[in-house]
C-alpha cells in the first residue's frame, strides 16, 4: 500500500511516499507509522492510541476518512492513504 506524506510530515518521514504492508484499518496505519517514527505520537495518532491526532487529515483513495469509516476505514494492498497535517494560515 502506498503512504504519501506531506509538509512537515515529510521531514518526520525523510520521504514523500513509503510503501507499508496494508494493515486492517486506517487505526492500525497510524500505529505502524508512529511505531516507525515515534514522532509522529500525539499528532498521527492520539496518546491513548486508539484515535487520530489532532493535527492529521487522512485521506484513502482521495476521500477524508471523516467520510469513510474514520479511523476503523479498511485498508487494501491497492489503496493509497494521503498523510498531511492540519494547516491554517491567514
């Protein structure tokens, strides 16, 4: 499955895309990814690690996972899941 990062998630990750294993949902993602790079803990994915961050927007197949099944979306080896923080500027 393919992971594309962006803004300052790209300096987390050293990378623009990654290719992970497809896990069960889009929860499981976000675990391996703050497993990977411990970072991303408290903005991915929530302290107790069971939600998202706050400061995440997921987005699987172009679709905002707030418009899907949210964190419990189910994932496919064919999907691409879009990582990008939450900006705001003015």
């Amino acid at each position: 499955m393919l992971v594309k990062f962006f803004a300052t998630y790209r300096q987390i990750t050293g990378c623009k895309t990654c290719d992970i294993p497809a896990p069960d949902d889009v929860l499981g993602l976000m675990r391996e990814l703050v497993d990977r790079w411990p970072a991303f803990r408290g903005l991915v994915l929530n302290d107790a690690g069971d939600d998202r961050g706050g400061d995440v927007i997921i987005m699987v197949n172009g679709r905002h996972i707030e418009h899907l099944e949210g964190v419990r979306t189910k994932l496919s080896e064919q999907d691409y899941v879009a990582v990008t923080p939450l900006v705001a500027g003015g």
